[in-house]
C-alpha cells in the first residue's frame, strides 16, 4: 500500500479467474466496508476507470433523483 495522505491510499489488486477482486483491508477500513454491504460498481468507458462506492452513500448522494431523500437503510 502506498498511502498518500491520512485519508488517501493507492494500492492494486489483481483480478481472480471468476473475474473477483479483494477490497483490501486499508479501503475496508478506512470505509468501515464489512462482509455482506453491498457496493456499486461505477464505470466510465471514456476515462478506463471503475469505482467503488458503498450503496448506502451512493444513494446519500443522489439525494432527490429517488424522490426520498436517497435513504435507503
């Protein structure tokens, strides 16, 4: 792990057989990310990137687009 700043860090993954990733535990931590949250997989084709958010604050920041606040829990 190559950490940045306190609340930053870069670190690679390699992609298993089946197409799996591990979260390493830096980003559980620092995200408090246990087993069984669920996160969305955000892409964008045009930049090579994937991103990784926990649902619950995915939908914290669509706020009004779901017409409920985004509360989801």
């Amino acid at each position: 792990m190559k950490e940045i700043q306190k609340d930053r860090f870069i670190v690679s993954v390699k992609v298993g057989p089946k197409g799996q990733i591990t979260v390493p535990v830096e980003a559980r931590r620092m995200f408090d990310i246990k087993e069984g949250d669920t996160l969305m997989v955000m892409g964008d084709r045009a930049r090579g990137g994937v991103a990784l958010l926990k649902a619950d604050e995915f939908y914290k920041l669509m706020g009004g687009a779901f017409g409920d606040g985004g509360d989801r829990t």
